[in-house]
C-alpha cells in the first residue's frame, strides 16, 4: 500500500505547521512558502491522472487502516473517475489562490494557514471512503473557511461568515444523524457495525422508506453547499465578504463539494429515494437556473452578480445528475470542473479591478479596455467560456447536459436552456458597460494593465478553458466507466 493519497491530502496540512515557523512579519517569505507548498502538492497530486486506469471503475490506489477497529472506523482512501478531476482541480487552484492574494497584507501567516488547512479539508472530502472520515475532513473544511471570511473579508464579512457557518452546520448536524443510523443499522458479515462506504454498498439496502429519509437528510446538507434554490442566500454574502481567493475557493472547490456528495453518496446509497425525490430536484434545480440568472442580471456589484450566476451554473449540474443518462451526468462531472476553472477567473478577474479602484460598482467603471486591453481580452475569453461559447470549455459541460437531459426529462431540458441566453444577457450586459463606451471618471484613466503576478494566475486556468473546449475527450475518458457503474446502481 503506497501513501500517495494520504500525501496528497497532508502536504498542505505539514505546510502549514511549517509556516508558524516563519517570522509573521516577513511577508515575502511566507508568501513564497504558500506557493511552493501548494505547487508541490500539485506537482505531486498530478501522476495521477496518467497513471489512473480509465478502464475500471473500481477504486484506484486505495489506502485503508484500521483507526478505531472496535467502531468500525476506517482510515480509507480511493480514488475513481468521478473524483478524480475534482482533486486535480483542487490541487491547481491552490498555487493560483496564493498568487490571487497579493492584495492581502493583514495576519498573512494566519491567512496562508487557514488556506492550507482549507486545503487538506476539501482534498481528504473527495478521497475519503468511509463516511466517518468524510464527515470529519467535510467539518475541518468549515472551520478555516468560516476565518478567512470572518478576518479577511469585506465590511460586513462577521455577518456573512457567521451565515455560512450556520447555514453549513444545520446540514451537517443532519448528514450525521444519517451516517449514524447507517451505522446502526448496517450489520456486514463479519465486521458488524462499519461507517466503509464500501462495505456498506456491497453487503448493505435499506427499505424504501428509510432511503427516503436518508436521502432527504444527506441532499439538504449537499443542497446547501451547492447552493440549490431555496437553500442558497449564504452564497452571494459569503462570495462578495470573502477576500478574492476566498471567492475563488468558494466558486472552484467548496460548491463542488454538494454535487460530489450527490454523485458520491446521496445518490448511490439510496436509489429509492432518487425515484422519490427526482422530479422536485429536477424543479429546483431549473428554477435555480432561471432565478439565478435573472437575479443576476439586476445586480449592479460585479462579484455579487458572478456570485449568483454561480447558483445558475450549479443548476446545470444538478439537472444532469439527475437526468440520470450517460451524456447528462458526463456533462455535470465536466460541468463542475468547468464552474470551477471560469467563475474562479471570474473572481480573479474582478479582484484585479477592485485591487486598483476599490469598487466593485458597474456603474463606477466605463471605457476599461482603453486602459487595460490585455485585461480586457483575457476578462473577454472567460466570460465567453462562463456564457458557453463553442471552442471554450463551459459549451461542452452544458451542451452534454442539456442533450442528456432532453431524452429523460424534455420539459426540463428546455426551460434550463433559458439560462443560457440569460447568462449571455447578463455577462455581456456587464461586459459592455465595463470595458467599452468613453472614460467618465478620472480615476480610471490611470488604471494599470496585468502585471506578472496576475499574468501567472490567469495563464494556467486560460489553458485549460481552451484545452478542454477543443479536446475535452481528455479529460471525459477518464470518468466514462465510473459514471457508467454509477448509473447501474442508481438509473431506474
């Protein structure tokens, strides 16, 4: 049994005991340790996906250790197709958050600290096998998430973070109560008692009703994180408080957390209570598609209307997953990496500007792509990829989405395509008052175009836009059999 996994999760965790090893007052210092302990975990997470074996569905490099034998707690780790790319998405935004965090100054160790921990929280979420392990490592993710808003964030960042905070426990409180009674009531043929997610899929089926409840409880934690519609108010308070690479942490990883807990767990675990619940969660997640958009369309703050486009595009994803075809929940698993990589540039993008002028007002701006036309194009480019434009990576996770749906749910398939008009009508609506028409306030005239910090930020996640926008079978090869084990167990 190699360690990889485990190394890939507690890389950013050692990291960060080293950094209290720095002096707190030499920023450059603690600003190049961040970077570095980020990009080795990348550079170390990343022989995974050509050593991952595209062709079983089984779990990959698995690690397992016995923690508490007598609970039927396990430490235990895999990897397979559908979280694959999630933890390699994990792994390339970190080095590019600490880059995207020029702007902050106050507590820097304590920043790059909290966001190392943030790190191994999210990463030991999509590798843990054993639903005990999952619920701690989905804890430990809160804790430096609830700091980085609540110390580094905006003006009324207390409120937001204390609303994240709340919103994310009361979902949790009631996945535990679920993962308990799973516990107890699971009895598997010499071992008894097992919190093994595996074991449990295997030797484990509830009665129809039971799963029901289940699923209830586990979906409204993971509806929560998503943010389905009508759980989604936190979103856009803890996004627009957040510091920008708190907002792109948010955007990138944390919102995938929900639709992987679906895909991962919810789902697979109670195929009854999908039957049950399928068609309100196809509803709220078309609602949370058209009311997303809508609701961004009137919003005059930049990040606060990425914010809500986030709730739209997540509506996508939740409408593929439970479409429940191959070209459908293809497109969702594409789709979360696609939000990640677009609307985690978009906060980027937006927080180059809010570091030179300090507003984040539509109205406050005008004529930009005088001053900053390098700025100006990249800002272009991604938003084409969030808007969907063909070549670009957004049009390959909504187009298999919305193929996928259509042959199961036609109604629904059609009402979700509205949202990709109105996401054109609010980008580009920003994106003309913004960048085009003449300079009418002073400050703006001066504004200075990408520097290398920022150029080095935005470059990577500019090749992947295109990559996977023009070969995406790269990267959909990889999660094709994991997907179709999926639908075996939950397509009815």
């Amino acid at each position: 049994m190699t360690l990889w996994l485990t190394a890939i999760i507690f890389i950013p965790f050692i990291g960060a005991l080293l950094l209290l090893a720095l002096p707190a007052s030499n920023s450059k210092a603690l600003r190049i340790a961040a970077f570095a302990i980020m990009t080795v975990d990348f550079i170390v997470s990343l022989p995974l996906f050509f050593a991952f074996d595209s062709s079983t569905a089984a779990f990959q490099f698995v690690e397992k250790i016995d923690w508490v034998p007598s609970m039927g707690i396990s430490y235990h780790l895999g990897i397979d197709g559908i979280s694959l790319l999630l933890v390699l998405l994990t792994t390339f935004l970190g080095p590019i958050v600490v880059l995207g965090s020029a702007a902050v100054t106050k507590s820097l160790r304590g920043y790059f600290i909290s966001m190392l921990i943030l790190q191994t929280g999210m990463l030991g979420t999509f590798l843990a096998l054993d639903l005990f392990l999952f619920y701690v490592f989905w804890e430990v993710m809160l804790i430096p998430m609830y700091f980085l808003i609540g110390i580094w964030g905006g003006v009324e960042r207390i409120y937001a973070a204390v609303k994240f905070f709340l919103y994310t426990m009361v979902g949790s409180l009631l996945m535990l109560v679920g993962i308990l009674w799973i516990y107890f009531n699971t009895n598997i043929p010499g071992v008894g008692h097992s919190f093994d997610y595996t074991l449990i899929m295997q030797h484990s089926s509830f009665d129809v009703q039971a799963q029901i409840w289940l699923f209830a409880a586990f979906a409204l934690a993971f509806a929560i994180k998503v943010p389905m519609f009508p759980f989604h108010t936190w979103l856009p308070d803890a996004h627009v408080q957040a510091p920008t690479a708190g907002s792109v942490i948010l955007a990138g990883v944390l919102l995938k957390m929900g639709t992987y807990g679906f895909i991962r767990f919810a789902m697979p675990l109670f195929p009854d209570g999908v039957v049950y619940f399928k068609p309100l969660m196809l509803i709220l997640a078309v609602i949370g598609i058209i009311y997303g958009a809508m609701v961004s369309i009137v919003q005059t703050d930049m990040k606060k209307l990425v914010a809500y486009s986030s709730v739209s595009h997540l509506g996508f994803v939740m409408l593929g997953l439970f479409a429940l075809n191959t070209q459908a929940v293809t497109g969702a698993m594409i789709q979360m990496v696609n939000h990640g990589l677009s609307t985690g540039a978009l906060f980027l993008l937006v927080g180059v500007l809010y570091d030179r002028r300090h507003t984040r007002l539509i109205a406050d701006y005008g004529g930009v792509a005088k001053v900053m036309p390098m700025y100006a194009t990249i800002f272009m480019i991604v938003m084409l990829s969030s808007v969907g434009v063909p070549g670009l990576n957004g049009f390959v996770g909504e187009f298999l989405i919305l193929l996928g749906a259509y042959q199961t749910a036609p109604i629904f398939a059609i009402l979700g395509a509205t949202g990709v008009i109105l996401a054109a009508v609010y980008l580009l609506w920003m994106y003309r008052r913004v960048f085009f028409g003449e300079i009418t306030h002073e400050e703006n005239k001066s504004l200075k175009d990408l520097n290398l910090t920022e150029w080095a930020s935005l470059l990577p996640i500019l090749v992947f836009i295109f990559w996977i926008g023009i070969h995406p079978n790269t990267f959909l090869t990889k999660m094709t059999a994991s997907i179709e084990s999926f639908l075996t167990i939950v397509a009815r």
